[in-house]
C-alpha cells in the first residue's frame, strides 16, 4: 500500500520530534520534510511535495496562516492539517476558507492525529467532534461572519445525494458504489459541487452544507 507523505512545520524541534515518534507507530505514515516556518516550508515543497502537511500557526517569518494560503494556492493537492495550541473561533473560520482541510488542537491524542492524517488524505477533510464541527455549527449561524460562500445554488438530486454522502465522511469509491457511479464521475460531481458553492476545497463544502441544513 502506497505510503502517506507528511511533512510537518512547527517551529518547536521537540514538538516536530514528539509528532515523529507518535506518528512511527505507522508504518503508513513517512515524514518527508520538517520546516521550522513557512518560508522553509514553501523552500522544502519545491522539491519535496508531501500528501499532508501538519501546520503549526504561529512561527516565525511567515506563520501559518499565510504559508496555508500559498501551499492551497501554489500545491492545491497538498492538503493541510493544522495543528495548533489556538481554539479561536476566527482562526477556525479563516483556515477553513483559505484552503485548510482540519484542524487540530495540540493537545490531541496521537491515534486521533493519525485518523486525521487518514481522513484529509482519504476524503479531503477533517472535523473532530470536540472541537471542530461543534464551533463549526455555532459559527456558521453567526451574523458577524460571512462566509464567501455562492448562497443562491441550486443542486441536481444526484449533486445533493453525493453532497450528503461527502458529509458522511465517505471516500469517493464509497460513495461510488453506493449510488452506482464510477469515482471518476464522483470527482467529477464534487469538482462540480465545488465550482457552484464557490468554495476551495471539500471542507468548504462540508461548511456549505452545515451551514445550510443539508448535512447534520
């Protein structure tokens, strides 16, 4: 079975090393390049792209935030789990609209990593009950926060079907067999899903959904 790239930028050698040794109980999970900030970050994927990268939010010369936005912008594929000591509500938001697929608090159990790590790679997001999909229902109600998303869409059955089946947290061979497609055509469906909410990736139409009433 094809490994799973990770890359992991925290400015903390010994956070980068406990993520190291919690994460080398898979034999799946191979780290291929560490950054102490976003700019080695960026300098590394040049020449190293990883399936995930695990990203701390306050480093120095370009902190998380902003090294998110150049990894969705210049290596959409790569996704991005955040994993930080911030349980702010804007950070939250913010991430998830400029291209981050989970996030993650510091605190977290390494098995709960791993299924994180899992999950962006297999469905291209994350929510963990504790923390992010909770904040993320009470958010989203929230009028001082408007999400940049197209409010005026109108789906298919079939795009509603497969929208609520994404928001079950299923792969796109899953879902495939399920409503008797190919993935090809899944993808194709989702690629469409994306383009008409006018989000960035499939945690924005996770949050599309939420926000909507079309997924619990």
């Amino acid at each position: 079975m094809k490994p799973i790239r990770i890359a992991i930028a925290d400015d903390y050698k010994i956070f980068r090393d406990g993520l190291k040794v919690g994460l080398s109980a898979d034999e799946r999970l191979l780290i291929v390049l560490e950054a102490d900030n976003g700019e080695d970050l960026l300098a590394g994927l040049q020449e190293n792209q990883p399936d995930v990268i695990l990203m701390d939010l306050k480093m120095p010369l370009m902190d998380g935030m902003e090294a998110t936005k150049e990894v969705h912008k210049q290596y959409p594929a790569v996704k991005v789990l955040v994993v930080t000591m911030y349980e702010d509500d804007k950070f939250i938001i913010h991430l998830m609209e400029n291209g981050a697929n989970g996030y993650l608090l510091k605190n977290a159990e390494p098995d709960e990593i791993r299924k994180a790590i899992y999950a962006v790679y297999e469905n291209g997001y994350y929510f963990n009950d504790v923390v992010n999909k909770a904040l993320l229902k009470k958010l989203v109600i929230r009028q001082n926060l408007k999400p940049s998303f197209n409010q005026d869409v109108e789906f298919t059955e079939r795009e509603l079907e497969v929208l609520k089946l994404i928001c079950e947290e299923k792969t796109a061979a899953e879902i495939a067999k399920e409503i008797f497609l190919s993935p090809r055509s899944v993808e194709g469906i989702r690629q469409r899903l994306i383009e008409k909410v006018g989000v960035r990736n499939t945690a924005g139409l996770v949050m599309f959904a939420v926000k909507n009433g079309i997924a619990d």
